[in-house]
C-alpha cells in the first residue's frame, strides 16, 4: 500500500507557531515572499523531525536546505554546480552575519521543483544540483554578540539613531 506524503507532511512558519497542513507548493512560496525577511518554514513529517526541507525567501532568491534524516548534514539546493565566492550577505538567525555565494539563492521555479519533489518522496530532488553545508564557499563579518556589537558599533550609519 502507498502512502501520500503530502498529507503525511506538516508546514510551521517562524511567524506561527504550531503545525499547518501543506498547502499547494505555490500558495507557500508565496507566503514566504510576502512575509516578514526574518520569516522561514520547515516542511517536517507530522511528529518527527526528519525529513525535512527548510525553506527561506531573500531578496535574492528563495534558500533551501534538506535534511533527508537525523545523519544529514544539511544540503542546499543550488542553481549551478559551480560557486562563486561569497558576496550576499545572510543573517543566520541573529547568531551571526555571514556572506555566501549568489547561487544558494535559487529562483520561485527551482524552489517549486524541489518543493514538490520533497513533498512526494521525503528526499532531495537528483534532478536539481544540492551542495552539504560545510562544501560551500562563505565568510563570517560577525559571530556572537559581542561581534555583532563591534560590528554595529564600527558600521553604524549616521542617523539611524533614534
């Protein structure tokens, strides 16, 4: 007997808390498009962790990262398999500041691909090029608080005090 992973899978948003059923691959990258640039979701099986597709929107592209089970190191899909050097800037969730290469930043059609391949089988897309998270150029500006502080206090714009 088959199962239907898509009514297996749940949806959570940064902004939400608690567990959404799927909704069409679309209908979530829009929401993440027109939420808050903070904002992020997780597409989880219902009660586990893993696997799991995380899924962000920047203003350059959608960021994607696939956890197919609890050994995964996390892998990014990428829109080349060749990578520049690390020139967008990514806040990871206030923890630090780091640059990464323009081809972490996939377009609304990849995403939908991988998405929705993830959605009917719990794993990566072959298809679509993916690179392990400690296989990418990158460059840390801050780390911590306290390099977060130096930084905002040596590149602090005037007037933006209030």
């Amino acid at each position: 007997m088959s199962i239907d992973l898509r009514n297996v899978f749940r949806l959570s948003f940064v902004t939400s808390g608690g567990e959404l059923q799927v909704p069409p691959v679309s209908a979530v990258l829009a929401r993440l498009r027109s939420s808050p640039p903070w904002d992020a979701s997780s597409i989880f099986p219902a009660g586990e962790q893993f696997p799991r597709l995380d899924v962000e929107w920047h203003e350059q592209g959608f960021v994607l990262q696939c956890f197919e089970d609890d050994r995964s190191w996390g892998n990014f899909l990428v829109d080349s398999p060749r990578l520049g050097s690390p020139t967008v800037e990514i806040s990871l969730g206030g923890q630090a500041l780091e640059r990464w290469p323009l081809e972490l930043f996939v377009s609304e059609q990849l995403a939908h691909q991988a998405v929705d391949h993830f959605l009917n089988s719990g794993k990566q897309d072959p298809a679509l090029h993916w690179v392990r998270i400690d296989a990418f150029p990158r460059s840390t500006i801050w780390k911590g608080r306290a390099g977060r502080e130096a930084w905002e206090r040596t590149n602090r714009r005037t007037g933006d005090d209030v």
